[in-house]
C-alpha cells in the first residue's frame, strides 16, 4: 500500500488585538429582536384561543334528557355557580359507545378524557332539580343521578391573559413603528429617533470616487479641491492669516455632478465624512429636525476636522415665512433655526466644514447663504462642448466601442446633455448594441439612443390615419423649411413623421450655444415654431390641435421678451423679474392692470407678426414646400442633405455646421436635437430660463 503523507494541521492564527478575544455581549451580528417579539406574540395568542384539553360540548335539555338520562350512561352532573350544569359520562360507555368517539379522548395525548364532557346552561336551580325530579320519577334510588353543587373562580392565567393581551400587543406595535422611524436595526432605537442619521465615511469606510472621476467640471473642482487641499495642508493658508471657509454651497441644475463632486471630495479629503439628505431631518414628532442638527454637529466636531454634506438642503432650508402657514410651531423653521445657530452662532465651531447641494438656489432663506456660513457659492452648470467630451470619455472606459464612434462628433450631438444624461446616453447605446446582439458599441447605437432617449420609444404599430398622416407631414414640413430659411433660426437636422413617445412626428435641430441671445434671434426662433401651424392653414384651409406646445413656447418666448428682458419698445428697459422669489406667493403683479394690458397687446403684436413672416415665407417657396411634405410622406424620415437637394444649400451655415453633411444618410437614424433653445442668461441675477434640454418639437395631436 501506498504510504499516504501525513495531513498538515494549520494553526489558526491568533490576532495580536486583546479586545478581539471579549466575546461580543449583543451576540450573532445577523441576530433580529423582531423574532423574540414575534415568538412572544405567537405564544400569547395560543394560550388565549388554543384549547390546551378537551373543551365540553354545549347541549340542550331535551337531548340531554332524551338521549342520555334515559340511556343510563350519565356517572353524574355539577351544578357550578348556579348557572350551567356539567354532565360527566361513564367510563365504559366512553368505551364501549362509539357515540362518544369524538369527546373519548384528551386533545393532546390518548389518555381517557375523564370530563366533564357537555354543558348546559339552567335559569333556576329550583326548576332544574323539579325537572331531574320527574325525569327520574320511574328510576330507583340506587340508579339515580347524583346532583353536585359547587363554585368556580376564573383562574390566574384566564385574568392575566385578559388583561395583559391587549396592552402587550399595543406595547409591541409602538415599539415596532419607534423603531421603523429611528432608523437602524441594532438595539433598541425608542429613544433614538433625535440621534443624526448621517453616514460616517472614514477610514474604516473609505469612498472609491476621486476628482480624476469627475469630468466637465474643471471651474467647480477648482474651488472644491482648494478646500480638501486646506484640510491637508492647513499651514500653507493658515501662515498668510487665512481661514478655513465654513461651508461651501452646490448649485446647479439636476444631473451635473453636484453629489458627484461631494463624493470626491469624501474620496480625496482623508477626513471624516457626513452624508446625509435635507430630508432626514424632517420627521412628523415636534422637535425631531433640531435634536438631528445638533447630534450630528456634535458628532462632527468630536471628529474634527471634519466634513459634512447635505444633499438637496431645500428640503430645510427654505426662506422663513414665505409659505403661509397654519401651525404654531413650524417644525421645518425650528429645524433651520438649529442649523444656523450651528454653522455660525455663539458657539465655536472651527473645523467642520459644511457641504451643500441643491437646484433650487432661489429658495433658500437668505440668512442661509450669507458669508459665515456658505462663504461661496459653486455653480456647476451644464457642460460645454469639451466638457461633454470629457464626460463621454470617462463614460466610455468601460464600454467597448469600434472605430466608428467618434466622442467628438457625439459631443457635439448632445447640447445641453447633463453629466447623467451622458452617462444615461452610454449605457442605453450598450443596452441597444446587446439587443442587437453586436460584439461592440458603434456610432449608430449611440445615435439611436440619443433618439430613444430624447424622443421616446418608436411605436411603429400605432394606428394614424392617412388624412393625419398628410396633416402631420405637412405640418412637420412647415417647421423644416421655415427654419432652413431664416438666419436666425436653428439649422435643421432631420425631421420625421414615425410616432414616438406622445408625439406623432418630430424636427430636430441642433442650436447654437449662445451666452446670449438677440431680439432677431428670437424673432426667428418663434417664426420657426409657428411654420407648422402656418402650413397647415396654407395648405388644407384649417388648423389642428397640433401646435400647443409650439404655442406654449413662443408665449414663454413672448412674454419674456416683453416683460422680463426689456426688449420691447413700448415697455421699455424695464424688468419685472423678481431674482428672490419673493413674489411666488404674492397675490399681487409688480405692475398695474393698464401696464398688463399693455404687455398683452406687445405679446399679441409679437406672436401674430411672427406668424405672418412664417406664412410669408411658405407662401413664397410653396412649390418646395409641397415636394419636402410628399417626399416625407414617402419615407417618414428626411435629413439635412434632403433639404438641400430642395431648397437649396443653407446660405448662414455655420463652420461648425458642415461636418454634419457628410454624415451617412439612413432611414432609420437618429440624430440628437436640443429643440428648446430658451433665453440663455448672462449675469446671476437674470431669470431663469428653461435649460436648454434636448426636446422634440410639438406634433399633430388627435
């Protein structure tokens, strides 16, 4: 036989820690306390209601007089508190009679069920014992009925149980909702629910995400990483006399890396690290918000230094006493009273840092955003042109692309792309080259991602009838040919009558991105959106429901125009724009009722001149017109190259324009559009306008 080697014993080794050697007292980490609530709460409910015995079966007088008295199989009876009378059953008749089978035996066990075995219920002691009386007149002395009396008190566990069911059971379900809305799952959290839920990122539980993550952003990183340098290099700032900022303010709009940048920071800062949401603090109990603030500073000056950030602060940090409100105590107010006091009151409160984020800057309360507190204010604003080409390059490392996707071209493609819709953009071009079952990512996946996720899903199966398909083409027709010929308007990139989403065609543009924005310009744009409803009037002698969105845009376009950005003659340099948000619940206009008639008018004058020049311009080239309607009709899809075959090369195209003619034509490709130009503003204090996102222009509706 073959010698076998003998098996090595490995040794475990032993950590060098003496606290690791204390058994932990809380026991197994995985271990739930709901189970012993739950198992006491099981064992309550069988002691109440599950019958430890053989319970005795209710009877009548009349059976029990016909059918057992005149059997003979009665041993005896117990009157028990003058009320029922129990009756016991011989033994052998338990045996012998198979009537009895089901009241023979104990419940648990097959031991003989020695009684009592059926009950019933007398009014009168008095007219029961008459009854056996004469129901036992023919009977002798020696086989007659014995009748016994006796008391019965409920016992311990009927009274416990009684009492102690209903008060347990509410006991347990309060425990269950105090923990629910303390948070965690370890020990008991009644007392807990003023404690800070922020997350802890230290050393122990270190963020993988650092600036080299974060793409578009090169202005905000700068005054981030300034801050993360501070915390590493104290003495550089601290020799010339500077001081530490106090908190640092996010803005920008959804999706730009706002909670992106504060991951790197918790990344790269190599200190304690506080997240957590303005909604945590908000909790239905009076006083829940402020104890939260004043935990989780408390917990970060013991850290110091340290950093705090607090996603979405709107949710607490709106301005006192713009929203009316009915209660008494508003717990919101209470909650931003406690943080202000805590980022810079009376108490000292040197080395934490306090990191904000929101999109709604213009709520905020105004103590909130003065220096001492957020010493600056960061906007991260939608990336530019290079800026999307970083964010398609970080994008892109996982991804596994061919050599037709050119990040420069898709760049590009996607004016006004936040950083999560690039990355929303990536992953459905991966999603739709698996579909296709392609081995990698080419530059038609992408292109059809930015329709799918621009325009929606095509539905190729939707039922429109020819009359509305004429009406959607020449419609879709108008707003391409007016806008190929205006200088102002944004160039055409294709324009398309196959339903998707909730519209039934769409055409696409890609617009210049303007710091500003001219009166000719918008002159044009409005010109542009009204084309459809203009060659349908042209065309059939009627108008359709088609045109509300592009109505919608204009009398957005119009009524800023006149009224905000002061370029109306009439009105004059005058804005009526409150920055503030100080006349969101005003019940009154900052203006007269003579001036909003005025205003009316201007608006009126505006949108029905626009509408002419767009009628003019069909009328004058109707011929092309009707040749680009047929031909989308033919093939439900036209691109730029097919405008140029009608009408023309643009004269106004633009150097950055002309790649895209040399982009290969198909029927099925999508190209991106940002079809909502908006007024881009130029200082801080200007309105808000609508982002420049990628939208469809409006359709032919039913």
């Amino acid at each position: 036989m073959a010698e076998t080697e003998p098996k090595k014993r490995t040794r475990k080794k032993s950590s060098k820690n003496p606290l690791d050697k204390i058994p932990n007292p809380q026991g197994p980490k995985n271990f739930n306390l709901y189970w012993v609530y739950g198992l006491l709460l099981v064992i309550l409910f069988a002691i109440n209601f599950y019958p430890f015995g053989t319970k005795p079966k209710e009877i009548d007088w009349q059976r029990f007089e016909n059918t057992y008295l005149k059997s003979g199989d009665i041993d005896h009876v117990e009157v028990v508190n003058k009320e029922k009378v129990y009756v016991y059953i011989k033994k052998d008749s338990l045996i012998s009679n198979e009537d009895y089978k089901s009241i023979r035996n104990k419940a648990l066990g097959n031991t003989i069920n020695e009684g009592p075995h059926y009950f019933f219920t007398i009014g009168d002691v008095g007219s029961f014992e008459k009854k056996m009386e004469d129901a036992q007149k023919n009977i002798t002395d020696a086989d007659r009925i014995s009748i016994t009396y006796s008391t019965s008190e409920k016992s311990y566990w009927d009274i416990l149980i009684s009492w102690l069911l209903f008060p347990a059971l509410l006991i347990l379900a309060w425990i269950f909702i105090m923990r629910r809305m303390g948070g965690g799952a370890g020990g008991s959290q009644l007392f807990n629910i003023g404690k800070s839920r922020a997350t802890l990122f230290d050393k122990d539980m270190h963020v993988k995400v650092t600036f080299s993550d974060v793409a578009g952003l090169e202005e905000a990183k700068v005054e981030v990483m300034e801050i993360v340098d501070f915390l590493k290099n104290p003495k550089k700032y601290t020799q010339l006399g500077g001081k530490i900022p106090r908190g640092a303010l996010l803005v920008g709009p959804p999706g730009t890396g706002k909670t992106l940048l504060a991951k790197a920071v918790a990344g790269e800062a190599q200190v304690p690290f506080f997240s957590l949401s303005g909604s945590d603090f908000v909790e239905m109990f009076v006083g829940v918000g402020a104890s939260r603030v004043r935990d989780l500073f408390r917990q970060a000056k013991e850290k110091a230094p340290a950093i705090i950030f607090i996603d979405e602060i709107d949710a607490i940090g709106r301005a006192r006493g713009r929203a009316p409100s009915f209660s008494a105590n508003d717990e919101r107010e209470s909650t931003l009273n406690q943080l202000l006091t805590e980022m810079d009151g009376f108490a000292s409160n040197s080395g934490v840092i306090l990191l904000a984020a929101t999109n709604r800057a213009d709520v905020l309360d105004r103590a909130l955003m003065r220096p001492g507190r957020f010493d600056r204010q960061i906007y991260v604003e939608l990336p530019d042109l290079n800026g999307r080409k970083e964010i398609f390059q970080v994008h892109s490392k996982p991804l596994k692309l061919d050599e037709t996707v050119d990040l420069d071209f898709l760049a590009k493609q996607t004016p006004g792309f936040s950083g999560a819709d690039i990355a929303n953009l990536c992953n459905e071009a991966a999603l739709i080259a698996a579909r296709n079952n392609k081995t990698a990512i080419d530059k038609q996946d992408f292109l059809d991602a930015v329709d799918r996720i621009i325009g929606g899903l095509e539905k190729k199966n939707k039922i429109v009838s020819m009359q509305e398909k004429k009406v959607i083409a020449w419609h879709e027709s108008g707003h391409a040919a007016v806008s190929w010929l205006l200088e102002f308007a944004h160039p055409l990139v294709k324009v398309t009558i196959v339903p998707r989403g909730t519209s039934l065609g769409a055409a696409w543009y890609l617009p210049e991105e303007r710091s500003i924005t001219n009166k000719e310009q918008i002159f044009d744009e409005m010109c542009a959106a009204l084309g459809g409803r203009a060659s349908e009037e042209i065309t059939f002698g009627t108008i359709s429901t088609g045109a509300l969105s592009d109505l919608e845009k204009i009398t957005k376009q119009a009524y800023a125009s006149v009224s905000i950005f002061g370029l109306n003659e009439k009105i004059g340099n005058i804005s009526y724009y409150d920055s503030s948000g100080n006349q969101e619940y005003a019940f009154t206009k900052p203006y007269s009722e003579k001036t909003a008639e005025v205003i009316d008018e201007e608006v009126s004058k505006m949108i029905e001149s626009a509408y002419v020049k767009a009628k003019e311009i069909l009328l004058a080239h109707k011929t092309q017109l009707d040749i680009l309607a047929n031909k989308l009709l033919e093939k439900e899809v036209l691109f730029k190259e097919d405008l140029e075959e009608i009408f023309g090369k643009r004269k106004w195209e633009t150097p950055e324009m002309a790649p895209m003619r040399h982009e290969e034509k198909k029927p099925d490709t999508a190209f991106s559009t940002n079809g909502e130009p908006g007024i881009i503003e130029e200082k801080k204090n200007t309105p808000e306008p609508e982002t420049p996102q990628p939208v469809k222009v409006p359709t032919p509706q039913r």
